[in-house]
C-alpha cells in the first residue's frame, strides 16, 4: 500500500476491523519509511452493471459520483455519512442482485431518491429536484403535494 506521505510502497496493517455492516474492512497502517500512520478501506469489488445515460452513452457505475449529489443534496441536513454510505450500500446491492449488466441511469436515480426520502424529506426534495429538473414550479409543487399525501397516510 502507497504511503499516502512519502509514497513508500511498503506498510504493515496495525489494526483491522470490520464495518458495522460486515462488507468494509477499515485497517490502520504505518509506513515502514517514514512512520506515518494512515486508514485504508477495503471492500470486495463487486460486478456493477454499466449505466445507461438519456443520451444513450454508457457509464460504469460510480459511487463516488452518487455520494457527491448526496451531500449537496443533505447540506446542512443532520444526516450521517453513515446514513449515506448505507444508501449507497442498498442501491449497489439491489443493482447487483438484478445480475444485469445495463441498467437506466433513471433507475438508478429513482432508487437513490426511494432510499434518501426514507432518511430525510428535506434532502429528498433537493435530490430529486436537481434529478428530476423539473421545467416549472407546478411539477416542483405536486412532488411536494405527493411527499405530504404519504405523509398524511403514514401517520393515519
């Protein structure tokens, strides 16, 4: 492993553990040049499908690019990074489990957007009106009208 600090390419793990999950080994290494200690993640590498684009190009599938949508989407919301990652966690596992090998970037969207409304409202509606692009505030309305109606009825 590459020291992160002077580049060296030898380290010895220090400590490992599992993730609370089970699929994420966290290990605490320390540079054999210069000493430094440093985290490293380690998951097993699972086959993702491509994502197919509106446009038709296809993509491989990126988490780090999900994830970035949604911390602009929970900015200044009280929602975890461990909220997000198990987020991220469902929607790779559920793409996996499907074993095809495209899959619609809207798929992919609307499950992202199913898993976050179950976190929080807020960040929802941000996702899904930067997702969505709604044309006019009448579909940004009726969205928030849908979100109140399941809300209502959950509490009933």
């Amino acid at each position: 492993m590459k020291c992160p600090f002077c580049s060296h390419l030898e380290s010895k793990v220090t400590d490992s553990r599992l993730s609370t999950v089970g699929d994420v080994t966290r290990r605490r290494r320390e540079c054999e040049s210069c000493a430094r200690r440093f985290t490293t993640y380690e998951r097993v590498e699972e086959i993702m499908p491509l994502v197919v684009k509106k446009d038709g190009r296809r993509e491989t599938f990126d988490r780090q690019k999900i994830l970035n949508g949604l911390r602009k989407a929970c900015d200044k919301r009280a929602v975890s990074l461990e909220q997000l990652d198990g987020i991220l966690d469902a929607v790779e596992r559920d793409l996996i489990d499907t074993g095809e090998k495209e899959v619609s970037a809207k798929r992919v969207g609307e499950r992202v957007m199913q898993e976050l409304r179950k976190v929080d409202e807020v960040a929802y509606v941000r996702f899904a009106s930067v997702y969505r692009s709604f044309r006019d505030l009448d579909e940004f309305m009726a969205e928030l009208e849908s979100l109140a109606r399941a809300r209502k009825a959950e509490a009933s």
